[in-house]
C-alpha cells in the first residue's frame, strides 16, 4: 500500500560518522534541510563526539539510539549503508514515521537513493515530493523449555536463529503452523521478509522475493540434512525453531543488532508482525532493475519484448 503525505516539518538526520568524507555530507544534509525550512535533529551511529564538535553539525539537537529520538518528527533521513538503515528503522518504527535510506556505503540495498545525488533527494524531501510504501516486519516471541517468554523483538530483514557453540551443530526441529516440517543439525535458521530476502538469507542460499510479495522465507544455514531447502509460507503463518535440550544455546538476532538469549531447549516464534514499516520512495525504478544494479548482474544480449 502507497500513502502520499504532506511535506515534513521536522527531520531527524540519522548519519553514519566514521570519517570526515561522511561527517562533510552529513553537515551539507542538514544545512540544506535547515535552509529549506526544516527542523533539524541528529543522530550518530557511532562515536558522538564528532558530530558535537562539528561546526555545523553540532549546532543541531543531538539523540542517541532511543525511541525519543524520532518522537514527533516527521521523517527520518538516513545517510549510510545497511546497517545504518536497519538501525535507524528501529527508531523510525517505533514512532511509525516514513524513514528514507541515502546509500553512503557499497551495496546499500534498503536505500532508495544513491549518495552522489544526496542534494537533490533532500530538496524532494524539502517539497514533500515523494510517497510512502508499506513493508511487513516480524514479531519475534522466545520461550524456554516450559513455555515462558524470554524475550520480545521484531525485524524487518529477518530473525536470525544461530548457534553459539562453533565446534558443533545446532539440533533443531522447523515448525510451521504448529505442525512439525523438518529436523536437522545445523548453523541455524533464517525466517525473514521478502525485504530481507536479499540480505542474509541471501547469501544462506535463499530465493530473492519481491518486496511487493507478502510472504515468510525460512532458510535453514548450513543444515545436515538431505531436505534443507528454502521454504515461502503465508505471511499469516506462525514459524517456530525448536532447539533440542540437549543441544548447544543458541541466538535469536533480529536485524543484525537486537539478540534474546535461546538456552537448550527454547523456541522461537516468528508472525507477521502487527505494524509496518513505513518506507520512503523517491522514485517508480522497478525492484527488477534495482535488484540488477545492487548486484551488477550480467544482462548481455537482452533485446526485450517484441512489440
């Protein structure tokens, strides 16, 4: 679903600053902004004190990594790669706000923009001239042995089930709606969103889904198993890993940053989860030519569809 929404009044500037190239486009961000009418607030990924020493920046109201850094902002603008996006769509879903992603590291997959034209995504973010789409998330639910709750998450990229013990595998048995599917030693398990489907599971041999598809990917990495494939379920679907008591403690992780302890014997359950993120888009580039570009894929010799 698309929402058009007026412009912004206030932006929080989420910005990675490990170094004076991204503290220099960072500062160029938010005069630009405060110079088109714009409150300003920021927030750093790392270490503070570059951004309070900052001629420019430090003029600003700084936040750390807190749900109060978003609260009663517009939008929140983020300059940076992956990790920086998945951290500031933390804050940004805790406050439901529109978060837009600037890529100012390689790949840069979750950002809608490109860093070398960061001037002209934030004069359309000065106008209001962009829409909001919706992207499904996870809830995370860990239990122990007995049934009571260790801990409580989301994601949007996906929950990750890892184990802890290096030297061994993990003993795990997939359930999907209740129902036992699969039982395997293993590295762990990956249930994620068609949004996180090119990040880690990805790489864990998974299928790319457009992020249009609602649905659930499960992964298991690195299983011992002859049937290890990937799984799509219903976005309505309850996927639980159960880990065997006798077995090594494993992780739950949740977009690379947020863990809940799993001890032998505990289960995690992952839903859709009840709120979206809200993501800004900039422009119509289809996920297809997205998809070719963030990869470099080959497509020599394509002539298209005859007309």
């Amino acid at each position: 679903m698309t929402e058009e929404i007026p412009a912004p009044r206030e932006v929080l500037l989420v910005a990675h600053t490990g170094g004076d190239d991204k503290l220099s486009s960072a500062a160029a961000a938010a005069q630009q902004l405060a110079d088109g009418g714009l409150t300003v607030r920021v927030m750093s990924t790392g270490d503070p004190a570059p951004v309070a020493r900052h001629e420019i920046l430090g003029r600003f109201p700084r936040y750390g990594h807190t749900p109060d850094a978003a609260r009663g902002v517009d939008l929140v603008l983020v300059l940076g790669g992956d990790g920086t996006f998945l951290r500031a769509a933390d804050i940004a879903h805790a406050q439901d706000v529109p978060v837009l992603g600037v890529n100012m590291g390689h790949i840069g997959f979750l950002a809608e923009w490109e860093g070398e034209d960061l001037q002209a995504a934030i004069d359309r973010v000065i106008t209001g001239d962009y829409r909001v789409e919706n992207r499904m998330t996870l809830s995370v639910t860990v239990r122990d042995a007995q049934g009571r709750v260790l801990g409580t998450g989301w994601a949007l990229n996906e929950c990750s089930v890892e184990n802890l013990n290096r030297q061994g595998v993990l003993d795990a048995v997939l359930e999907v709606d209740q129902r036992p599917v699969g039982s395997f030693g293993c590295d762990g398990v990956l249930v994620s969103t068609p949004t996180g489907s090119t990040a880690y599971a990805f790489s864990a041999g998974g299928p790319v889904l457009w992020p249009e598809l609602e649905s659930i990917l499960v992964v298991p990495s690195n299983a011992h198993t002859l049937f290890s494939r990937p799984l799509v379920v219903s976005p309505d679907s309850m996927v639980a890993v159960e880990t065997n008591p006798m077995t090594s403690p494993a992780t739950a992780v949740m977009d690379g940053f947020r863990q809940i302890h799993m001890p032998p014997g505990s289960r995690v359950e992952v839903r859709r989860g009840p709120q979206d993120v809200r993501w800004v888009r900039l422009d119509s580039e289809p996920f297809a030519d997205r998809m070719v570009k963030k990869f470099r894929l080959p497509i020599t010799g394509w002539r298209g569809p005859r007309r």
